[in-house]
C-alpha cells in the first residue's frame, strides 16, 4: 500500500546563531527508522559555534529582560501562530525522522503551540508578594517585597521522543520569563526541531534570543559553561546525574526516566482502565517516561482485566508511520529495539509468560505483554522505554506502595478507583511527582506541574511552574 505522505527531498538542519544560521564541517546523517533511507542531514556544532552561540544569547538578555510582560506574551502568540500553520510539514518530518506514526506526529507541533499559548498567558502574571515586616520587632516599620527577574541564558537540552512538545515546554517559559535559549536538540531527531525553529522566527523574535546548536560533541561545554545560567533537561537518568555534577552552582530542571506504575482496584471501572493502560503503554511505541510500564491489579479483578487488556492490545494498528491508519510506528532506531526485546527475552529466560508479543521487524517491535513478573526483574525494575507493559496480581497495595516510594524513580503513578480513602492513600504514601486518579501514569495537561523525585529528576515542568524555575527572587526592603 502507497504510503499517505510523499518522500520529500533530504532536509539540513543548521546551526542557528545570533540570527543567522550556519552550516558545519561535519554532517550526521538522519535515517528513517522504517525504512532505512536518509531522510535529510544534521550539521554538527563546533566549540567556536557553542561560544558564538553563547555570546549571542548573552547579548540578548538584555533585551528580553527589558521586554515587558505584554510584549513577551504577544511574541509567544505569534510563534504559537507560526507553528500551527505549519504544523502539517513538522509533522510528516518528525514522522519520517523518528517513526512516529503520523497521527501523532502532526499533533505533535499542534500540542506544541497550545504550550506556548499557556506560556503567553503566564508571562504576564510573573508575580511577586509583600513581606509583613511587621510581624518582629527588628522589620517593624519597614515595607518588604519580592520581585522576579529572569535569570540571564537557559541552556535548553531535548530528548528524540518529543521533540517538538518538549522545545516548547522550554522556550515558551524561558522567553515568558524573558531569558534568551541556547537550544540543543537530540542527534536522533534534530530536522522537525529545525523545521521548529524556522517557523518560530517567522514571529520576528529579537536576534540573538533562540539559538540552536546540534550534536552531542557541544554538551558538556555547553552545560558547564559559565555564560549559562540555567540548565534544562529533559533525558536519561545517567546523563541528567552527570549533567548535575558538572554544572556547580547553576540551578537546574532534571526530567528524567520512570517505570510507569499503575494501579487497578477492584472496585474500578475495569474496561476504561484496561483501556487506558494499553493505550499509554503503547503510544508513541512506548518511548514516554512516564508510558504505563507496571500495572498492579488487585487480585479479585486480575483475569477480567487481562481479558479486557489483551483485547485492547490487539487492536493497536501498528505499522508504516507514514499510513494514516497506522496507530504506533517504529522505535526511535534498530538498537532501541533490540535493547527493549533483550530485556524481554531475559524476564523470560526468568519465568515470565508472554501473552502478547515479544517479536521485532527492525527498529519495530510488536506489543508486548508479560505476566508472572517479580520486582527483581528489568522489565520490572527499570525503565523498557518500549512497546512493552507487565502486569501484576496484588492482595495488600500498601507494600507495592512501599516499594515504589523506597526504588530509584518517582515521576507519575495513576491509580484506578473509585474510592476516595484509597486515592488520598496513594497521595500521601506513594513518593512520586504526581498521582493520576482514575488515569495512567502517562496522563499529562501542559498547564501541570510535571516533574520527578528521586532519580526521577529536580524542578517542574509546565509554563507557570518552570516561569518559578527560570526566574529568580529578589528581595527588596524599605526602610
């Protein structure tokens, strides 16, 4: 069957420096995960680029700091403006680049843009607050106020499974609080973020205040680097722990990995959740931090809600991305996917059942689902970051509540129920950034605080709540 969207020509994505964007001497080229041709090429930055970056963003701080809250709201409608009008060719780009199935992928800048709208809407509420002075005798007599002012250079580092959401998850609230960007997307999928960026300065965004630099060689420059203020990022545990101890004094947003747990009571509505859990174990094949990974099930409702899953599972349309029908496409690369069915041939080898899945065509593996797990296990462990869930039996959820708030991760759980006690249990006992009641752990509105503890990472996301993070206090007293 031809395939709904055209081969377009290969695609370069260029430096963006000061204004003016730049090629390298080097070229990384981008393939597309299903089908193995070249979808376009990446220019890998130099140490002259990130300086040259650097200084650009420098020099533009002063200019957004001195932009008023108005102003900085009404360039972020534009840039919202200007993605969703080309929200169609972002889109077929990502999918060719990453293996996102279509759908997804032209939703994607969509998503994007409504996250710099809610940007827009918080640049003008960045608030401080009165200080009572009066409430010891040394203040009294004295007015005291906190003001916010933006930080200076955000250093913004974004994975290859949201490519275009998760850039806006950082430039919208950094030019919302009036800081410049040095952006640097991921190697595996730097062409919609650069296809991203043009339609972003269409808005007319003051020179130097967005640059983008590509490939991984400027990194560690770029996040130690003096002239960055703030580092953000959003990646693997192993690198955000590395990006933390290299970093000094800066302050830093950290939103790392996850495993996803989710709980399924027997007093649940058993076909939503049931929905739900293979849904958001599958989207996006799974490469989500917080995708549904580990359901626990209460006993008395195990097999109908395994009947319900694989039910659910069968039905995901897996395929060409490129097929409007297609539901999940392909993991980000080749070895993506043999890493998830390593771990899944080893939870075997160790007494797991699969009932659904387990096989790969190249960079696609089909759904997997696996039963008759233990904690001890990866697949149960750590994070698959693919196509793949387990699911659990449980008698007493308060030790399974114990043992998720005592592992490394802590980003989101969901719980299904519909008593209230057991939802304010979950609340308080389980160590996590956030519980979903009556949805996944991969549940997420842009407009949340969104973010880890533990291993799980540092700061929040979501435009109000990284505005906090970008900006800093400042107190002043009159006396």
């Amino acid at each position: 069957m031809e395939s709904a969207i055209q081969r377009r020509d290969p695609a370069d994505a260029t430096a963006l420096i000061g204004g003016a964007w730049r090629s390298g001497e080097i070229l990384h080229e981008v393939r597309d995960p299903y089908r193995g041709d070249v979808v376009g090429t990446m220019a890998v930055s130099s140490e002259r680029d990130l300086g040259d970056a650097l200084d650009a963003a420098q020099r533009a701080t002063a200019v957004m700091a001195k932009m008023p809250g108005y102003e900085r709201a009404r360039l972020l409608h534009r840039i919202a403006d200007s993605v969703t009008e080309r929200a169609q060719q972002i889109g077929e780009i990502l999918a060719r680049e990453s293996g996102k199935a279509i759908s997804d992928a032209v939703n994607e800048p969509l998503r994007a843009a409504d996250t710099i709208r809610l940007s827009a809407e918080e640049a003008v509420r960045i608030e401080g607050e009165h200080i009572p002075m009066d409430a010891s005798a040394v203040g009294a007599g004295s007015i005291g106020m906190t003001l916010r002012f933006p930080v200076g250079v955000v250093a913004a580092i974004t994975p290859f499974n949201g490519p275009v959401h998760l850039t806006a998850h950082k430039l919208g609230p950094a030019l919302a609080a009036g800081n410049s960007v040095v952006l640097k997307p991921s190697p595996k999928a730097p062409l919609s973020v650069h296809a991203f960026t043009q339609a972003v300065l269409e808005a007319d965004v003051p020179e130097g205040a967005i640059n983008v630099l590509y490939g991984d060689t400027v990194s560690p420059g770029l996040v130690s680097d003096p002239r960055v203020d703030f580092v953000s990022f959003t990646g693997s545990i192993p690198v955000g722990k590395a990006i933390r101890s290299s970093v000094g004094m800066k302050r830093v947003a950290l939103e790392l990995g996850g495993v996803g747990p989710t709980f399924v009571s027997d007093d649940a509505d058993l076909a939503v959740a049931a929905k739900a859990c293979a849904r958001h174990a599958m989207m996006i094949a799974g490469q989500s931090c917080v995708s549904v990974q580990n359901v626990y099930v209460k006993r008395s409702a195990y097999e109908a809600f395994l009947e319900l899953l694989v039910k659910e599972i069968d039905a995901i349309r897996f395929g060409d991305p490129l097929e409007k029908s297609t539901e999940v496409g392909t993991l980000i690369d080749v070895a993506a996917a043999e890493r998830v069915l390593g771990m899944i041939d080893r939870a075997v080898a160790d007494g797991a059942t699969i009932l659904r899945g387990g096989r790969r065509s190249g960079a696609q593996l089909n759904a997997t689902v696996l039963t008759d797990v233990n904690s001890a296990m990866d697949v149960v462990a750590d994070e698959i970051f693919g196509p793949a869930m387990t699911v659990q039996p449980y008698d007493d959820i308060e030790p399974i509540f114990r043992e998720i708030s005592l592992s490394p991760y802590g980003l989101q759980c969901g719980i299904f129920t519909n008593s209230l006690d057991l939802a304010m249990t979950a609340f308080r006992k389980v160590r996590t950034g956030g519980v979903i009641v009556n949805g996944t752990s991969r549940w997420r509105a842009d407009q949340m605080p969104y973010g880890g503890v533990k291993d799980s990472g540092i700061g929040r996301e979501g435009p109000k709540y990284a505005i906090r993070d970008m900006t800093e206090e400042r107190l002043l007293v009159l006396n």
